[in-house]
C-alpha cells in the first residue's frame, strides 16, 4: 500500500475517508480536490503544504488543549475513562449534575505532564461511575466554567423491540391517501381513519413518509425527503374541521365552501397539487386563529410552547420571515436586522407556534386512535436523512451544519450516476460541541406521538457521502461520524418514548454496521428483491428476525408495476441507464426470475397472473422470521407508478406527487375495506 500523502493523513485525522469501496467491488481513491473542498467544510486549512502541516499540528495537539471532550455519551453499565488536562501543577475536582438537578463528585486518578506547544499540562482520567441513571446530564470541572460537557447515558440495548410480537402493517404515502373529506391531500384525520382501517384488518403499525414542515406558504417542495425542518411537521397535513376554535367561527360554512372546492381534487388520479390546498388551508387557519381560545386551551397552548422552548420560537421566526424575505437575501444573516423584526412579526411569530401546537393535537389524536383500534404500535414516523439548504434548520442550526456541501450517494447499481441529495449534513465535531442538542430535540418531536421511527439512511450515522459543491455525485468522500454517540442517542430516546427503531440499513455499508445495530436493538430492513446469500436469492428462514421486511420500498415501483419492468422503462426515459437498456432489461428480467423461482418453489402461485404473483410475494415474506412486515398500500390499489424516481428532479418526474390509484382510477380510504386485493394481500401476509 502506497505511503499516505500529508493531505490524506489530514483526511484521516479529521475522519475523512481517503478511499472507498464501490458498488461494484472495487476501490477508488478519492481525489486531493475533493479532499480539500470537504476539509475546508469542516474548517480545517489545507489550500497549501503550510496549511495541511500546520493543520496536522493543531490536529495532534488539539486532544491536549481542551480540560474536557465536547462530549461524553456512553452506555449505562459500563466503565468508560474521560481524559481531563489542566495545567501543570493544578488538581482538578469533577463533579457530574444530574438531569434531576443533583451532584455527585467524582474521584480523578493520578496525571501525567506533557509539553504542548510550550505549555505544561497534566492530564488526569476519571472513571464515569456506572449505576448513572439514563439521561442527559453534564461533567465539569469545578472553578473552570468553559469546562462542562454533556454526558449523557444510554441504554446498553434499546428494549421496545425485544416485547414486540410479530405484526405486520401498512406503508402508506399520507399525502397521497384521500378521502372524501380531504383537501386534494391526505392528512392528519385521514392517518387516523386508514390506521382504524388497517386494524380492522389485523395491522399493528401504518408506516408513513416524513411530515417535517416544509416551506410556510405556497409553492411547496413536494418531497418529504428535502424538508425545512426535521425538528416540525407541516401544517399542510392539519385537518381545519378538527380544530376545536372552528366551532366558533362566525361563518363555519365559508371554510366547509374552501374544503368543497377540493372534492373533485380528491378524485384526480394523476397528480397530487399541494399549493392550492396548502393556500386554502392557511386562508381557512387564519379565520380559525383569530377565535378567541378558552382559558384551559391558551393555558395548554402555552405549556406547549414552554416545553418546545427557544427552538419553536426561532422555527416560527423563520417561517414568519420567509413570508416575505426572499432566499439568499443578506437579510438573513444580520443579526441586527432580525433582532429588528421581532417586535413587528409576534403575532405571526405566534400564528406558526399555534400551528405546530395544532400539528401535535392532531398526531397524537392520530396516535390515540391507530392504538384505540388495537393497533401495537400504531403511527410509525419517517425521519429524512436531511433539510433543505435555504430552509428552517439550515438557518437556525448553521453552527452544527457544514457549509459548501451536500450529502447523497456514490453511483450504484439503481443509481449508476450517483445521487446529490442537496442537503447541509450535520458537522460532526460541531455537533458534538453543542452537546448533540439539536439531534436531541428533533428526535423528541417526532417520537412524542409514535409508536415507532424509521431511520432513513441510518447508514448515515455511521458515515456520510460528503459532495463538494458544484461536483458531480460520483466526486465525494465518506465524512465518518460518532455513530456510537448517534445511535446511543436515538435508543435513549426511543427507549423513554417507548417506540421501536427501525433503521433503513441498505445500500453500501461496512462489516459490522447491521450487526452493531441489533446489538443496540435497533432494527434493520429488508426488501426482497435485494435480499442475496451471495449470487442466490436469500431463502426465508435465512432472513433476519430483527427487521422489518417488505415486498418493495416507495423508491421503486409498487410490485405490478416492478414485475413488469416499469423501473427500467422510467430510468432509460430519464437517461439514468450506464449501459443500453437492452442489457439492463435482460440483466433486471434475470434477477426477477432468480426471485420468482425461490418464491414459486416456497408457494402456491395460484393462477399465475400479475395479482396472484403479487400475493404470492407477500406469502412469502410471510415465511421470514422478521418481527415487522410490511404491506405497501399502493400494492393494496394495485398501482404500478413509482412515488419517487431517485436522482431526478420534479421536472423530470413527478415524484411524490402520485396519488393512491389502482387500474380503475383513485381509492379513496373510504373504498379501502371492501377492496378485494386488500383482503387478498391479508390473507397472503398473514399465511
């Protein structure tokens, strides 16, 4: 192996990959322009030889300069040392404060002294006691007030997945599940009628996409994947008749006439158009925010905004802002221009907090009902990889977000131009200096009303493709984080939600992620086309049981519309093909009979036709062990269109814009009960 250059040791020391296995199985070495744009981005100097020899140094004393790690996450039980400098000749005192508000001392072993950069330091180390509570609790050195960092104490293993019996459930698209009642869009009552829907049937969770808020007003990115913040839903999935102040407008039936005018929406089979619902929805919730509240309601409306604290006030600020300051204006980065503002915008500021109020009324709602019906999970949330680079969280969260980047995808096989998701990643020394704060809250949120959370990308807790701006897809390098910290995080606050973790672990990853995280106790995912023992289709009792399994994912076609190639026929469209499409047709008919044989060989393939192929998957994931299965509602319609084309634009596809339809036009949730495909698939999962 060649000697790293200066250059690529500084990648190292910063947890840059140098190098990287693609998808075909071979190593690439990434170039000394990409590892300079990514370096830069986390703010290490390295434009010349000065530079990377100086950032080397500051890299090798940096560990020495500082009393205390930015943070400290370990697990409960298990004896971890922190390293503690001071200067020469000083004896520090650490105590640790509790999240209960109390202090205990700790004892600091016997120090060394070293020379750093002509300074004396004495470092000391300091057992973390093990009978530490779970939580989020800080270590200091007493008199040195820049010392305390976060400590915080996880689970050793995420339990809620260890009581779970076998169920399996729906993965619903919810902007695309209407009913006769919606607004053009599903929403927060129609999640609650599907999930009573789906119970009837003997589901136990309804899986749906991310419902972080995107832009405040109309237009509006249509891809839950690309929010403004992962942190606050979006208030386009509200239910205006639901809200208990709509009884007290003085014209109710003005806002009943605005919810008419979406009926013959409802029944569009060919494309979802959330603007003008999303406009008539604001116009309706400024009517009903006006409605003067009852005293119990204003008082839990301002418990709500005390518990969500500063970052409900700073998210309601953007998006009051946004209403009329454009992207990219100066404006957004004077502090003495925003400080300005505030005065003017409060009642705005105020109208976006009630709305996140209502988002949280209308969820658990959501959640009281999947569970009243006799669901065992209930609503489980969708978290995206990331936000928008001009939105909420790449404003407010700029301090732990790297600038001059974007996360995504080397090519692959699906992919084989590779994918640039546009989205800021989390800086990881930064975020781990802010005491992982901000990843904190956002998990909160969205588990406050879940039964379970499914981690999109959670591969991205372990390393992220960092693309430079203005490269290609293919031109990154793996920017490696804390997953021990990430992932004990998220099972601290699964574990006190009391939700099951579901973890999308496909793609490319390295040994020992999957199995890192069911020793952690989070599930993985399995979808079957991709499930191999080598060259050979993975038979089901070869399946892991710590997963959730499905037939398809939203990122291909429903199965009619895989089985009959429809993801190849799209992707040669769209000029997404690295070979003649002809090769690619034949190698994807190869695949699918590889599948089809294993599958007729395990089931009955009744007559043999498109739809009893279909039940005949889902029999046999039925035959896995995995604890979760999943049915995806459009393969309950029977739709063959794809929800999303990855590495296209809206312009090329219209992606998350499709509504729930089968070969005879649009289901509505109303229709899904006597729907004879859905009795059919039930059976099928259910065996």
């Amino acid at each position: 192996m060649a000697e790293l250059t200066p250059l690529q040791r500084l990648a190292q020391e910063h947890r840059v990959g140098t190098t990287f296995r693609g998808w075909d199985g071979t190593d690439q070495t990434v170039s000394d322009s990409t590892l300079t744009s990514v370096l830069t981005a986390l703010g290490v100097p390295c434009r010349n030889d000065d530079d990377v020899a100086s950032s080397l140094r500051a890299a090798e004393v940096a560990p020495w300069l500082r009393t205390l790690p930015p943070a400290v996450v370990v697990r409960q039980g298990l004896p971890v040392q922190v390293p503690v400098n001071v200067a020469s000749g000083a004896q520090p005192h650490l105590r640790v404060r509790l999240e209960d508000g109390t202090d205990r001392n700790l004892e600091v072993s016997s120090g060394d002294t070293h020379e750093v950069d002509g300074k004396s330091v004495s470092r000391f180390t300091v057992d973390v006691p093990t009978d530490l509570p779970l939580g989020w609790h800080s270590l200091a050195v007493e008199g040195l007030e820049e010392s305390p960092c976060a400590l915080v104490v996880t689970p050793q293993r995420l339990s809620t997945a260890d009581r779970l019996p076998r169920t399996w459930g729906l993965m619903a698209q919810l902007y695309s599940v209407r009913s006769r009642s919606s607004w053009g869009v599903g929403d927060l009552d129609d999640l609650a009628q599907l999930a009573e829907v789906a119970a009837d049937k003997g589901a136990g969770f309804v899986l749906i996409n991310p419902l972080h808020a995107a832009e405040p007003k109309p237009p509006v990115e249509a891809s839950p994947y690309l929010p403004s913040t992962r942190r606050f839903f979006n208030p386009l999935y509200l239910r205006v008749e639901n809200i208990p102040e709509f009884d007290g407008l003085a014209n109710p039936e003005a806002v009943r006439a605005l919810a008419a005018q979406f009926q013959q929406a409802n029944l569009n089979a060919e494309h979802i158009d959330r603007d003008p619902s999303y406009a008539a929805k604001l116009e309706a919730l400024e009517l009903v925010f006006a409605v003067p509240r009852a005293l119990e309601r204003q008082e839990a409306f301002q418990r709500f905004r005390a518990e969500a604290g500063p970052g409900l006030e700073s998210f309601a600020l953007w998006s009051a802002l946004a209403e009329t300051l454009p992207e990219g204006a100066r404006e957004w980065s004077d502090p003495e221009f925003l400080q300005t503002q505030r005065p003017g915008l409060s009642n705005r500021i105020e109208f976006y907090e009630w709305l996140q109020w209502l988002c949280d009324e209308q969820l658990e709602a959501a959640q009281h009902a999947a569970l009243k019906a006799g669901m065992n999970l209930g609503i489980m949330h969708d978290l995206a990889v990331g936000v928008h680079p001009a939105g909420a969280d790449a404003w407010a969260l700029q301090d732990v977000l790297a600038n001059g980047i974007s996360v995504g995808a080397p090519p692959d096989m699906f992919n084989q131009q590779g994918q640039d998701w546009a989205q800021p990643p989390w800086h990881p020394e930064r975020l781990a200096e802010s005491g992982y704060a901000a990843y904190r809250d956002m998990l909160r949120t969205i588990l406050r009303h879940a039964g379970g959370i499914r981690i999109d990308h959670i591969l991205g807790l372990f390393r992220l493709w960092w693309i430079p701006s203005g490269s290609m897809p293919g031109d990154g390098a793996y920017v490696y984080y804390d997953h021990e910290a990430l992932i004990g995080i998220l099972a601290l606050e699964a574990e006190r939600a009391g939700a099951v973790v579901v973890g999308e672990d496909l793609g490319v990853f390295e040994p020992g992620v999957q199995e890192y995280l069911a020793e952690r106790g989070v599930l993985g995912t399995s979808i079957l086309w991709f499930e191999y023992d080598d060259d050979a289709p993975r038979p089901p009792e070869k399946y892991r049981e710590a997963c959730l399994t499905t037939v398809t994912t939203h990122d291909l076609p429903p199965s009619a519309g895989y089985l009959t190639g429809k993801h190849v026929d799209l992707r040669e469209q769209l000029g997404l093909l690295g070979r003649p499409v002809e090769e690619e047709r034949a190698a994807d008919r190869d695949a699918q009979e590889g599948v089809l044989s294993l599958v007729r060989s395990r089931v009955s393939a009744g007559s043999g036709d498109l739809q009893s192929t279909v039940e005949s998957l889902h029999a046999f994931i039925a035959q896995t062990p995995s604890v979760l299965l999943g049915m995806a509602l459009t393969d309950v319609v029977g739709e063959e269109r794809t929800q999303n084309q990855p590495g296209t634009s809206a312009e090329e596809y219209p992606n998350w814009q499709v509504p729930l339809a089968g070969p005879d036009g649009v289901v509505l949730i109303e229709e899904l009960p006597s729907l004879a495909r859905f009795e059919a698939l039930v059976r099928a999962i259910e065996g």
